[in-house]
C-alpha cells in the first residue's frame, strides 16, 4: 500500500520529475496504485527538473529528505498538504 520513490527532481511548481520518460510513465502509474506515496530525495533534487514529468506535488504524501533541505522549501511544502521529514 505503500510506495517508497526516488526522484531525479522536486519543483515546487512544476512538480516531480526525471530523466527518463519511460520512467516517469511507470512511477505515475505505480503513484495511482499505491494508497500512500513517499518520495525518498536528498536535498540536492530540490529546484531542478528532469525531462519526464511523473506528478503534480498534490499527489504525494510525503517527502523524506536530509538536513540541507532549506526552511523555505519545507514550509512550501507542508502548506501544500506534504509531510516533510527531515533526516
């Protein structure tokens, strides 16, 4: 029920993203199926965009990232409705 995801980008406008397209059309069908999505990405994904568009940031849960993440992100973040947790 859980969905445990790597990313090559996070936009807080644009939403997840990564190099492949291939990819991005499996993870966004594997999204659809699980009841929970997490996304697993270091703080170095946050800002940039990769070529194939997976989702919107609405349709995730949560995000876990390290510790380089800046405030302004995480609160972007949490006031669209994502867990932020910070490792």
């Amino acid at each position: 029920s859980k969905l445990f995801l790597g990313v090559d980008g996070i936009d807080l406008d644009f939403g997840l993203t990564t190099s492949n397209m291939m990819e991005a059309l499996l993870n966004k069908k594997m999204i659809g199926a699980s009841q929970k999505t997490i996304i697993l990405a270091d703080s170095s994904k946050f800002g940039k965009r990769g070529f194939g568009k997976i989702c919107e940031l609405d349709d995730i849960e949560q995000i876990i990232t390290d510790s380089n993440i800046s405030e302004r992100t995480v609160s972007a973040l949490e006031s669209m409705g994502v867990e932020v947790t910070v490792v």
